[in-house]
C-alpha cells in the first residue's frame, strides 16, 4: 500500500478547505516555481548519494554484506521521508495550490489544477527512484542481472505503476466527481450530507473497479495452466473462493510478495509476482495464495476502503482543532509565513503519526488474521500427526 502518496493526496487536498493558501504576491510565481523545482533536485541529489555510498560498500565488502544493505535501506526510508517533507513545505511554505489557481489562472480547471498540485510530489519521487536505481541494481545478484536485465527507463516505469497504479487514478476519480458536481450542481455541492454521499459512491466506485485499476497498472498475465494452477484452483474450491484469473506478477525478480484485488467475486484477480513463483516451492505459494483468500474470508478490503474514507474526515478535523490551538498558544500572528509554518508541520506530523499508528497497527492486525488462514489453508488439521507427504500436491 502506497502510504506515502496518501499522504502526500492528505497534504494536497485534506487541508485546502480548512487552510486556505496565502496570497502570492505580485512577481512571485516564477521565484516559487524555481524554489519547487529546487526541492525536487535535492532529493534526487540525496538519493544519488546513497546510492553511491551502497556502491562504495558493495564494492569494499559484497552484496552479500549486511552493510551496503543497511545503507540502502536507511538511504530508502531518508528520501522517502525527505520527499514527503518537502512536498509539506511546497504545499503550504510556497502556498503551491495558489500558484497553480491564482498564479497560473487554473481556478476550477477539471482535473488539471489537482494533477500540477500533485506534480512536485510525483516529481520528487521519480528524481529519488532515479537516484536510488544505481544502489538497488548494485546490490543484486549478478545471475538475477544477467537474466533479467532491467534498464533504468523500464525500472521507473515498474515504480511508477506499482506505487501510483492503484491509488492515483482512485483519487483522479473522486476529484473529476467532485469539479462536476461543482459545475454542475454548485449550491448543492458544498452541502456536508452531499459530499459524503458523494464519497461514499465514489468510494463503492473504485472498490468495483480496482481490478481494473491493477491489469492497467501493472504489467501481468494469466498462471499458465499446469500442476500449480490446478492445486489453487482446488484450493480456492475448498473455500468457495471466487475469482477473475491468477495472475503473475511481472517485476523482472525484483519482488516477492502476493495480492488480491477486487470487491466483487465475479471481477477480482489474485496476483503472484514472478520472483514469489520461481522462489518457493508448490506447497509455499499455496500458503501464499492462502493468505490472500484470507484477506477475502475476513472482508479486509471492505475495512479499508472504510478506513481511507473516514481517515480523510478525521485527519480533516483533527488538523484543524490541534493547529487553532497551537496557533492560539503560541501567539502566532495570522496569516504571516510563521502561520503557514506551522499549519503545514502540524498537519505533516499528525498525518505521518495517525498512519504510521493506526494504519500500521490495522495492517499488521490484518496480516497476521490472514497469516493463520494461509497456513490452515495448506494444513491437514491433524495436530499430533507425524511427518507426511504433501497432501494437496
């Protein structure tokens, strides 16, 4: 789950009500334009440099060494945080929404003025992808490179589908509802019982058409037929799990991991990255298919799709109750740049810290409920029996 661009469409959008953008002053636009340009490279220069620290480490020790992989991962997390960091300030340091409105005159402009809001965030991330690919590539296997070489065009473009793919064009299809239901029915849009009505059908919306969300997003195709598909199938029978197709995964062996989309029994995929397959043997990628019925038993897509809808009303709230008080308390004078400071580390913080507690906690609570449905799924019952052979094989 791409928790980064929620937080980043949370910065954007969650707060453009509550903390309305400073004016820009007269002759400002291109200084700012230049100054969100600035960022973006900053976080490119950040990723380049742990990349080459990766490459000084591969290099002094080997691949295989927990250091050049200890840096890479700090190096991750470092330009991960830094580009969310930095988007915070363009939002409400440069006031970016008023540049593109007011500055750039895109006011009410249907769909475009929320795409270049969003543009120094998708920006960053693809300089920081971009600097991290020469530490990334430097720390596999040389069999995996020989095999499935991946250049740098084709490894942002596996980024880009597999971080935006689900989550970007979900909030494309609420903000087009939302510019339509503004020209088309202005009074009526800006009425609270309207608009969450409104999310509540958008939301239905996307849960119906994240299948197709994933088969344009992420490059797949159908689990040939043979011995494999046919244990899942079985499996899936076993439990009446409905589906669309088993799908691979492709990710050119960078990947391991497993997922399943799609609220709807008759239009929903189970996907198995290409790496998962080559990697585990028959029995394991059962448990791994397990898993992912798991998340189906429980109605864990549900729950999200309820979660992200109520999370953006609370965070909304929570914002703008905490900053009023701050700003209270330390006296800050309105509408000065301490003010916007404030508001945007505020808001910032609060979004970093309710994910990373609650969602965090609500992830690894469903992963763990789908964990256990995994292994029974691939288990005889017997818990006393001795060593067998594979029954399901």
């Amino acid at each position: 789950m791409p928790v980064s661009l929620l937080i980043a469409l949370f910065l954007a959008f969650g707060t453009d009500a509550i903390f309305p953008p400073a004016p820009i002053p007269e002759g400002a636009i291109v200084s700012r334009l230049l100054e969100a340009i600035a960022e973006i490279v900053v976080v490119g220069l950040v990723a380049l440099a742990f990349s080459l620290a990766t490459l000084i480490g591969v290099r002094r020790r080997d691949r295989s060494s927990p250091v050049p992989r200890l840096i890479f991962g700090i190096g991750s997390r470092v330009v991960g945080s830094l580009t969310l960091v930095g988007y915070g300030w363009v939002i409400h340091g440069l006031a970016w929404p008023e540049v593109v409105r007011s500055g750039l005159r895109l006011q009410g402009a249907v769909l475009i003025d929320e795409l270049l809001i969003l543009t120094p965030f998708l920006l960053a991330q693809l300089a920081g992808w971009f600097g991290l690919f020469f530490g990334e590539q430097a720390l596999r296997a040389p069999s995996l490179l020989g095999e499935r070489p991946v250049g740098i065009g084709r490894y942002l473009l596996l980024r880009a589908r597999q971080t935006l793919g689900m989550v970007l064009p979900a909030a494309l299809i609420f903000s087009l509802a939302q510019d339509l239901a503004r020209i088309q029915w202005p009074s009526l849009s800006e009425k609270p019982a309207f608009q969450m009505a409104m999310m509540a059908a958008m939301g239905a919306l996307v849960l119906i058409l994240a299948p197709a969300f994933v088969r344009l997003s992420w490059p797949t195709r159908p689990l040939p037929s043979g011995p494999l598909r046919d244990r899942l199938e079985r499996l899936a029978a076993r439990f009446g799990f409905k589906f669309t197709d088993i799908l691979i995964w492709e990710t050119d062996g960078s990947i391991v991991n497993a997922g399943v989309t799609g609220a709807l029994p008759f239009y929903r995929y189970v996907l198995l990255t290409d790496a998962l397959i080559d990697g585990l043997n028959p029995h394991e990628v059962a448990a791994v298919f397990g898993h992912e019925v798991g998340h189906i038993h429980h109605r864990h897509l549900a729950f999200f799709g309820f979660f992200f809808v109520g999370s953006m009303g609370i965070l909304t709230l929570a914002s703008d109750l905490i900053s009023i008080q701050a700003l209270k308390g330390m006296g800050t004078p309105v509408g000065s740049t301490s003010e916007t400071i404030t508001q945007g580390t505020i808001t910032l913080v609060l979004g970093l810290a309710y994910f990373a507690a609650i969602f965090g906690m609500l992830s690894r609570r469903f992963e763990r409920q789908a964990d256990v449905f995994g292994c029974r799924a691939v288990s005889c019952g017997k818990l006393d029996g001795p060593p067998h052979p594979d029954l399901y094989s």
